[in-house]
C-alpha cells in the first residue's frame, strides 16, 4: 500500500484518518446519516471523520472487521489523538 500511496501522492495517513468515513458508508449507511454531512464551512475533515469513528458501535465494527480479514476492504487502521 505504501507504494500505491506514493505512486498516487497521496499521504498515508491522510487516508488512515479518513477510513472510518468509507468504512461507516460502506458498512452502515444508515449511520452515516445520522452523523449527518461534512459541511467544511464548520468543521474540518479530520473532526468529521472523529464523529464517523465514534458512531461506529460495536456491531459495525464487527462488520469492518469481518470485511478485512476477507480482504473485501482495506487492512487501515487508525487512531486519534484525544
């Protein structure tokens, strides 16, 4: 992966801070609704990305987890620093 990050310029961990964003649409889009859309007149993306994090219970991780270890989704972790 880090090679497809350089080959596209994209930093690493831009991407691992965005995941839960991709994870939350992919696996419960419904959630996603209820954290509502990223307006970036009021908040920055990595905040937004935080809410979609904290909005991933433990079923929905589960779920992620599940779709990993298949290989269905990206092996990206994070963290956020409180």
């Amino acid at each position: 992966m880090s090679g497809a990050f350089r080959h596209h310029r994209v930093d690493r961990n831009t991407v691992a801070l965005t995941t839960p964003i991709a994870e939350l649409r992919l696996v419960a889009p419904e959630k996603l609704r209820e954290v509502g859309e990223f307006d970036p007149a009021k908040e920055r993306l990595l905040d937004y990305s935080r809410r979609c994090f904290q909005a991933l219970d433990p079923e929905t991780l589960r779920k992620v987890q599940a779709l990993k270890q298949s290989k269905l989704l990206l092996p990206i972790t994070y963290r956020f620093k409180h």
